[in-house]
C-alpha cells in the first residue's frame, strides 16, 4: 500500500469517528423519553417546592455617597486646614480611600454599636446544640462574617459604597441597614469634630506664642529711629574737624542699625500674627460647623412589605429548575445508556440500517454495494423468516447467527466485512460487545448496524 493511500485510508477512519448521526441521536432520546421526563420533572418540582419551604430572606440595600473621601476634614471649606503627619490630604488615590471607608464600615466602633442597637446575640447552633456565648452580644467579626449576610462594597470606579443586608424579617434587616448608617454618619462627624478642634487647639497655641513674642520684641526695641538722623550728611562733614563729633556720628549710626533690625525683627512678628489670626478665625468657623458629615445617603433604605425583594423567588426557582433538571435529566441518560444490561442506541456504530423489516429493500441495496466483498450479516436476535429469505438471495452475502464454536471464527475469516443484527432493548449488551471484539481481531470492520 503507498504511503497517500494510507493518509486516505486514516482519513476516511478518522471521518468516521467524528460523524454524526442525527437519527441515532434522536432514537437515543426518544428511547429514554419516559425517565428523561421523569428526571426533569422531579428537580422542577423540587426548586420549585423550595421557595415554599425555605424561609424567607428580605434584602434591603442602600448607598452611600463619600464626598471627597479621601480627606481628613473639611478642606474644600477651609483653605488653612491643617495636613495629616503623614502628609498631605490627597496623597492617597481614590481607591485606597475607599478602602478605608469600607474599614471603617466593617470596624468595632461602627458595627458594636449596630450590635447592640438591633438586640443581636449569639443563639444556639443550628437552634439545636448549646452555645457556651449564648444570649451574649455578638462580635463584630462574627456579625459580619466575611460578607456572607452583611455586604459592603464600593462600586467600581465611583465614590459609592453599597450596604446590603438580608434576613428573615424585613423589619431587621431595615433596621440593621438604618442603625449602620446612622452610626457611620456620627463617627465620620466626631472625627471631623476632633480634627476641627484638634487644628483650632493647635493654631491659638501658636497664635498666643507669636503675639507673647511679638510683645517681647517691642519692650526690647533699641536704636534710633530712621527720622531722627535727619541731617546727618552735616554731621558727618562735622566730624573731619572734630573727634568728639566723629564719635557721636558713630554712636549714632550704631544705634540707627540696631533700631532697623528691630524694626524688622518686630514686621515679621506682626505679619506672622496677622497670618496665624486669618487661620484661627477660619478653625473657629469650621469648629462650628464641623457636625456636618461628608456622607450622603443617594439612596435609602426600605421599609419591605412582605412580598418584596424576598429570596428565594419563585420566577428564579422556576428557572433553576429548568437548568438543573436539563442537567440532571442528561447525567441519567448518559448513565442508563452506560449502564444498561441490554443493547442501547449509544452503543451502536453510526451507520444504522433503523426498521430493518420495514426498510428491507434499504438493507439490501446497502449489501449489494460492497459487491465484489462478501459480506457477512451475523444475527444477535430472532430473525423474521422474510428477512432471511431475501439475504439468502444476495450473491454477495450470508446470514448466520451467533456461535461459541470455532466454526464460527472460522466463517468470519472467509467473509470481507460484516454487519450485525440486533434488537434494542432485547440483545444482550455483553454479547454484542464480545462478537464485535471478535470481528475486530479478526480485523473486520462492522459496516453497519442492522436494527430491527
């Protein structure tokens, strides 16, 4: 044999193990209809059965708007507020911000006062086994349990922060939702009120040190001042005839640099204290209205009626059922055509002569096309005597039926190709299997299913 002779022959093998037969697949399904409807039902009814079992989950949600949130206080009102240690106001990015935003959502000093607002402790496991904590408050990392009931999230690329929590009564979960608002608004108020009164504390401080300095520097001001050295080019031209005139025109131009230096010295203080003066004035403004918060509830929470935003809904269950009764009605098809004791579509080849008593002219059109090959049609089940009959005609071809005898082997081997005669549901699937391992190390190719 050449070598493209063996390419066409491994295509044509290969063309075979990829074919579909569409028949052969609906056969498959319509076969297994009964346990196919049977499985899909049941799951149906079961998701569906769910929503009336399963107790009601209310979820309510609201978001929180943050504006500018990565400051410490209120900057975009005062132009002299004063920088954090760590630097300035808007070193960190938005993200990073809102990140702390969610910390200090999901934090102790939030969440405790949640707590105890809405009465929750801790209950028996599985309201059955004792719980050594029970009837005590619970903590904030067991409350917010990684997320699993109370959800905080900031919604990508914006400065909001969702807060979303379910229970069983609506009531609850509109009042833990409200009491988690309400006691993040008051912290991010203290915290802006200890900031405003932190910055005032620290500008009066400077402000009493420059003005005590300031008054310093003017009881200890010397020299003399610019407009009392009038005249002083006369005095000057003086002094080349006398010396004691020319110590005085010393005197006085010593004197006249220690009183500009003083001079100076005292500007600077007063500028100082007008600067820190503009500040104080602004801290004190911001003290006052430092009860403000930089939080801004865009959407409220809910009070729910008893029909509303409840889970589990019917609709979804409806549609769960349908995917997963699809799902699960497939995994048992695959299953019983696997695993059944007798003859299954699946395990048929994909050439398929369907009907063979009603489609007989069919079958042997198909024989008689291999003609010059003998073909050799081996009966896996009681045969019609008119089927026989007419293969009996076919010069090409011989019937013969299932033997354990060597006389059998050694019929194959005089015989090209073979066919095999079966019945769905009736022939013995460990039969079948074992005549076509059979013709396989006999190296003879099985070209059609023949099914009755």
């Amino acid at each position: 044999m050449s070598l493209n002779s063996e390419y066409q022959a491994a295509d044509a093998n290969l063309d075979d193990d990829i074919s579909i037969n569409p028949r052969k697949i609906w056969e498959i399904i319509w076969s297994r209809r009964v346990l196919l409807v049977k499985v899909f039902c049941s799951v149906l009814i079961f998701f569906i059965a769910l929503t009336f079992i399963l107790p009601k989950k209310y979820k309510v949600t609201a978001d929180l708007y943050i504006n500018k949130a990565n400051s410490s206080n209120m900057m975009e009102v005062n132009p002299y507020i004063l920088g954090d240690a760590s630097g300035s106001m808007f070193s960190m990015g938005s993200d990073k911000a809102m990140m702390n935003e969610l910390e200090l959502l999901k934090s102790a000093l939030v969440l405790d006062k949640v707590i105890r607002e809405n009465n929750l402790v801790y209950k028996k496991k599985y309201k059955i086994f004792p719980n050594k904590k029970e009837g005590e408050f619970l903590s904030a990392k067991d409350f917010y349990k990684k997320g699993k009931i109370l959800k905080l999230e900031n919604i990508k690329n914006t400065n909001v922060i969702r807060v979303e929590y379910k229970d069983k009564k609506p009531e609850v979960a509109y009042g833990i939702v409200s009491s988690l608002i309400n006691n993040y608004v008051d912290l991010h108020k203290k915290i802006n009120l200890e900031k405003a009164k932190a910055d005032k504390k620290i500008l009066e401080e400077e402000y009493e040190k420059t003005k005590k300095s300031l008054d310093e520097k003017l009881a200890a001001a010397k020299g003399v001042p610019a407009q009392s050295i009038t005249g002083i080019g006369n005095l000057t031209a003086m002094s080349g005839f006398s010396k004691s005139a020319s110590r005085a025109i010393g005197n006085l131009q010593s004197q006249y640099i220690t009183g500009e230096r003083s001079q100076i010295a005292i500007t600077e203080e007063k500028e100082k204290l007008a600067q820190l003066a503009t500040k104080l004035e602004w801290a004190k403004m911001v003290d006052n209205i430092s009860d403000t918060s930089k939080v801004l509830v865009i959407n409220a929470p809910q009070k729910l009626r008893p029909f509303e935003n409840s889970s589990p809904k019917l609709l979804i269950n409806i549609l769960l059922g349908i995917v997963f009764g699809f799902v699960a009605a497939l995994a048992a098809l695959i299953y019983a055509e696997v695993s059944d004791k007798k003859l299954a579509y699946s395990m048929l080849t994909n050439n398929i002569v369907f009907d063979a008593g009603k489609n007989l002219n069919s079958l042997k059109l198909k024989i008689f096309s291999y003609n010059p090959q003998k073909i050799l049609l081996i009966s896996l089940t009681e045969l019609p005597k008119n089927i026989a009959q007419e293969i009996g005609t076919l010069s090409n071809a011989a019937l013969t039926n299932f033997e354990m005898t060597s006389e059998f082997a050694n019929k194959i081997s005089a015989y090209d190709k073979a066919m095999l005669i079966s019945k769905i549901s009736d022939t013995d699937t460990e039969l079948y299997k074992n005549v076509k391992e059979t013709l396989k190390n006999q190296n003879k190719e099985v070209v059609y299913d023949v099914i009755l």
